[in-house]
C-alpha cells in the first residue's frame, strides 16, 4: 500500500520485528534462530508471531548463554524458506519497527533471499522507524539499548533476546518514546522527524556487527 507522510500512526499498520541469531553478520554467513513480529493496526496488537528456525549452522555455547536457545530446540525446525509464506504478509503494507532494526534488517534481507523472495515485489519501499534512533534523539547517545531503557520508561521487559518478547518490548518503547509528542496521533512524517530523518526498507543489503547491535 502506499504511505502518506501526512497519515497519524494510528492509521497506518506497524510490523514491530526482532530476531535472534547465531552470529553477529549476515552477511558473513550467521542465520536467523529465532523471529518475532508484532503487527498493530489502529494502535493495537492485531496479530503475534514467534518462530524457532533450523539455521543449518552450529548454535555456539555464547549464543545459547545469551539467548537461552539452544541446537535442539532448533533442530527439526523449519528453515526460514519455509517460513516466508507466513513472514512476508505480517510485514507487507507496514511501516516496519525494529529496536536497533538495520541489524534485524540485515538477516531479513539475507533469509529472504535466501529463500527466492522477490523483495521489490513482496513488500516494496516500507518505511522503517526505528526505537534506538527515536531514544537517542531524545535521551542522547548513552544507555539505550533495549533493557536499560525500557527501564528508564517504567516498562517492565520480563525476557530479554527472545524475539516476540524483545518485539513486544519495541512496541511498548515506541508507544512510551511518542507520547509526550502525540503518541498514535503523530503523522508518520513526525515519526521520521522524531528519529532524526527517515528511513526505508531499501532493496540493498544493510550489515551490522554485533558489536554495534548489542541490546541488553
């Protein structure tokens, strides 16, 4: 669908994403373990998912220490070409949020292509938001990853690096970020506004080391 930066939020659908991975680069070869996606439609959660994901790659003892996945709950999992049918209409016609997203990016446009997934034809230019860029307008560049901050906004972020539970957090930090700004009434140009400039699911590959995406 197309987007008018003139539209409030509260019109316009939202794909809060979040995965899990085991290794800090997609572009070197690391997968998706895990995804988690929260779509909200006029402010409200309309649709959840959490997926483990068979990454046919090894699941090292640091990446289960800081995730709690471990290879046998992968094991036997459907691999994310599978996984696509059911991923790609819970994104499209959706502005897409992430906490720190151009890491998650990275590993959704490398499984996606992965898996023969048209992108232009599948979801297009979304627009993207992301949670890190609206908090550090806001707060400065210290202290934002995920649990600190939804700390500091009285969010009580029960399970971290799980990803439906690290997307349902993004979603009460975008709520609390917004609200003294006009919260679901804000149009999506004020969005971009509020995170220093907009941003688009491009159809080049975006690629983070971990280094840059830690969010404990």
């Amino acid at each position: 669908m197309p987007f008018s930066l003139l539209q409030r939020l509260r019109d316009i659908p939202l794909a809060f994403i979040d995965v899990e991975t085991n290794g800090c680069s997609a572009r070197r070869g690391s997968r998706v373990i895990e995804i988690g996606i929260v779509r909200v439609e006029g402010g409200r959660s309309v649709a959840e998912y959490q997926q483990l994901v068979d990454p046919r790659r090894r699941i090292s003892p640091q990446i289960t220490l800081l995730t709690g996945i471990t290879p046998a709950m992968c094991a036997g999992k459907p691999t994310f070409a599978q996984l696509a049918p059911v991923i790609v209409p819970l994104l499209a016609g959706a502005v897409v949020v992430g906490h720190n997203v151009r890491f998650d990016l990275s590993f959704l446009y490398t499984e996606l292509r992965r898996a023969h997934v048209a992108i232009a034809e599948a979801l297009g230019k979304l627009p993207v938001l992301d949670t890190v860029r609206l908090a550090r307008k806001q707060f400065g560049r210290g202290g934002n990853s995920l649990l600190p901050l939804s700390r500091r906004l009285g969010i009580d972020a029960v399970e971290a690096h799980r990803a439906l539970a690290d997307a349902k957090t993004t979603h009460l930090l975008f709520q609390e970020l917004l609200l003294p700004h006009g919260g679901w009434d804000l149009t999506l140009a004020d969005a971009f506004a509020r995170q220093g400039g907009p941003m688009h699911l491009e159809l080049e590959e975006p690629d983070m080391q971990l280094s840059e995406a830690v969010r404990v």
